[in-house]
C-alpha cells in the first residue's frame, strides 16, 4: 500500500479522482466527494440508454429495417457525444479540484470547508454560473444542428436511402468528390457560383455606393428640404423586405407588370422577358436589392458625416484643397472607416440573401440540363436540393463548401478593415 506523504499526496489524489468524488474525499472533503459520487452515478444512470443506443447507432447508422432508423440514430449519436462533452467538462473539473486541493495540504494551508469553496464558487465562478444556461442552450440549439449537417455531408443520404425503408450508410468524401467530377454537379456548381459572387459583390456594391453618394449631396449646406429627401429615402427601408420584393415582382411579370405595360411602353420600347430570361431576370435582381438595400447605408453614411468636425474641412481650405480633394482625402476615408463593418457585412448577407430570390421568382428561369435555376445562388440552390430533390447529402456537402468560403472571406476582410484595427 502506497505511503501517504507530502510528496505523492497529489498523485493518489489524481489516481483516486479516476472515479469523480474520491480525490476529494481522499482530501477529506467527504460533502463534496458524495457530490461528486452521487452526480456521476446519476449521469451514467440517466443517460445510460441514450449513450448505449447513441454510440451505436452513430458507428453503424442501423442495420435491420425497417426497425433502426439511420436519420434518428445518427441525430442520438451526436446528442450522446454532446452529453459525454458536457460530463467531460465536469471530470476535468474534478480532477483539478482534487489536484488544487492536494497542493493546498502538500503547502501546509488549511483544507477549504464547505462554505469557503461554495464562497470560491461563487465570488470566482458566477459568470460561467450565469453564462451556463446560455451555453447549454448554445450547444443544442446552434452546434447540433451544425453537427448534423455536417455529418449528413459524409452518407449517402437522399431519396433513394431514405429511412425507413432504407438504411443510410457513411459513404466518406464521395459526395465532395461528385460535386467536382461529375458533369452535372460540376457545370451547375460553377454556373451557380459565378452568379452568386457576382450577385454578392454588384448588388452590395451599388447600395453602398448609392447609399453614400445620396447621403453626401443631401448633406451639403444649402439642401432645401433636407428633412423631407431624408425620410423619403428611408422609406424603402421601412416597408417589410418581403413586401416589398412580392411588389415588385408583381411590377416586373412579363404580362400585366408596371415595368413593361406602363413604363417602357411610355418610351415606345418592346416588353422585356423580366422573369423569363435568366439575364434580365438578374438586372431586375440586383435593382430591387439596390432599393431594399441603400436606405440604411444612406442612414449609416449620415451620421457619420454629421460627426465629422468642421475644422478638418476648414483647415483643409486654408491649405487650398478643392472640394473633390476634400472628399477624396477627409470624407470617403471617415465614411469607410466608421460603416466598413456594415460594408462586410452587406457583402456576406447578400451572398447568403435566400429572401429575394426565392419570393421574387423562386431562383427561375429554369435552365436546362442544370439542377438549379437560372437566377439560383448557392443558398437557394441548396434549398431547392433539400425541399425539391431530397438530395440531402450533396446539399450538406455545398453547404459545407459555402460556409469556409462565406468565413474565409469573412475573417479576410475584417483583418483588412482598418475600423477593427482601431487605425486609420
């Protein structure tokens, strides 16, 4: 039997807190070892069955139908992974309370009682105290749907292996590798592709620049009715996005539409095919986006201008700048350095803008010989795999691919942005 000492009273505490509670009853904090005790049997008591038929399932997804269902095995699985995380976190938390107790008794201090650990807890530990629910919430609520479409990226699950009919098999990377090499996953992820930057970057920056450049003329000195020019311009704003965009794509339909029926036939010119011709489609696109989004860019750029001391424009006078030389040098760096976050931001919603697409025209025309329509972007597209053609895999697999891409360029650009520097 192991002689207890100064010198190896940590290590038998370390070796006894193997079974969460005896280090710390071996430190004589018998309350909390049973604590400790009584939680860990409670734990493997309660989630017995769940870590059993979890751990399981998730290695195997099933193996008799139709009594396993691979979908609800795989979705325990993670769940029982979570729960073992969260009782990871509590043996960690074990075995260093054994360890910092026994260090207290190896340096001669006096062991803690009850009431000073609880005291401990509560003075150095309330706000993961506080921040514990939110956690939880966190985990299942935000990383296990994450999980699970991560995971559903790596089965062949679509609607040829649907349960519970079928079992769903791990099938690896072959559902990434069939997005690139076979002709019908590759040509539409391209075409798809293309347009979704495209979209990103034209329609993002049109609003920001109208936004800034209306916002800039309403402001100068001398503007007659600068109240009235500004509350119209936020209007668009105002009214509900998805009301607005059912509008205008009632404005734009081929037959009875405003745009072709009243507008281009005041100036003699041929109705246009808005919502039949993939091109045309994606003008009228971009133009409703530039309204729904220039209005909070034109707010943003306003009070930014309104905090711009006037002595740098005085100064900058007095020097003999011109007024073009004024806005390139003290204006358009300001306005950039104050709403670049906004900027980022408008790029990366549009990029993901499912909203627009899908109520003004659904992602049509359709094209053929492409799994995707002719305005899709890549969330659309995967929306239409999912709901349309139940290809659950292939479309966990984009949206894996979407996602590096959405926080590659994320993260880029905000190391880039001088406004997360703190510098100009």
């Amino acid at each position: 039997m192991m002689k207890v000492n100064k010198s190896n009273r940590t290590k038998i505490a370390m070796l006894l807190s193997l079974i969460p509670g005896l280090g710390q009853i071996f430190n004589k904090q018998y309350l909390k070892g049973i604590i400790f005790l009584v939680f860990t049997a409670s734990f493997f008591f309660v989630f017995k069955d769940l870590l059993n038929i979890g751990l399981w399932g998730i290695v195997t997804l099933g193996t008799e139908v139709p009594r396993d269902n691979s979908v609800f095995l795989l979705a325990e699985g993670l769940i029982a992974i979570l729960v073992l995380f969260l009782f990871g976190i509590f043996y960690v938390i074990n075995l260093f309370d054994a360890k910092r107790i026994s260090k207290r008794i190896e340096a001669g201090l006096t062991k803690q009682s009850f009431n000073q650990a609880y005291n401990d807890v509560i003075n150095g530990g309330l706000p993961y105290i506080i921040n514990t629910p939110t956690f939880l919430l966190l985990l299942f609520v935000v990383i296990f749907p994450l999980l699970f479409s991560f995971s559903i990226a790596f089965t062949n699950y679509n609607l040829h292996n649907s349960p519970p009919a079928n079992l769903v098999e791990w099938s690896g990377f072959t559902n990434f590798v069939n997005v690139f090499k076979q002709d019908i996953w590759r040509s539409t992820l391209i075409s798809v592709f293309s347009w979704t930057v495209i979209w990103a970057l034209v329609s993002s920056t049109l609003q920001t620049a109208l936004g800034i450049f209306l916002a800039v003329i309403v402001h100068q000195k001398g503007f007659k009715f600068k109240g009235f020019v500004q509350t119209m311009f936020i209007l668009p704003w105002a009214v509900p996005a998805f009301v607005t965009i059912l509008v205008f794509a009632g404005m734009f339909n081929d037959t009875f539409g405003a745009v072709n029926n009243q507008l281009l036939s005041f100036f003699n010119i041929s109705p246009l095919p808005w919502l039949t011709n993939a091109t045309f489609t994606k003008i009228a696109l971009i133009f409703v986006q530039v309204w729904l989004g220039f209005p909070f860019v034109f707010i943003m750029t306003t009070g930014v201008l309104q905090s711009i001391p006037d002595d740098l424009y005085e100064a900058a006078t007095l020097d003999g700048a011109s007024d073009f030389h004024k806005f390139k040098k003290i204006t358009l760096p300001l306005i950039f350095f104050s709403i670049s976050p906004i900027i980022i931001s408008s790029y990366v919603s549009n990029f993901n803008n499912f909203g627009i697409i899908y109520l003004f025209n659904g992602g049509g025309p359709a094209i053929a010989g492409s799994t995707a329509g002719g305005t899709d972007i890549l969330i659309s597209w995967i929306y239409n795999l999912t709901m349309k053609s139940s290809q659950y895999s292939i479309a966990a697999a984009i949206t894996i691919m979407l996602s590096v891409i959405v926080i590659g360029i994320t993260l880029f650009q905000f190391r880039r942005s001088s406004s997360f520097k703190g510098e100009m």
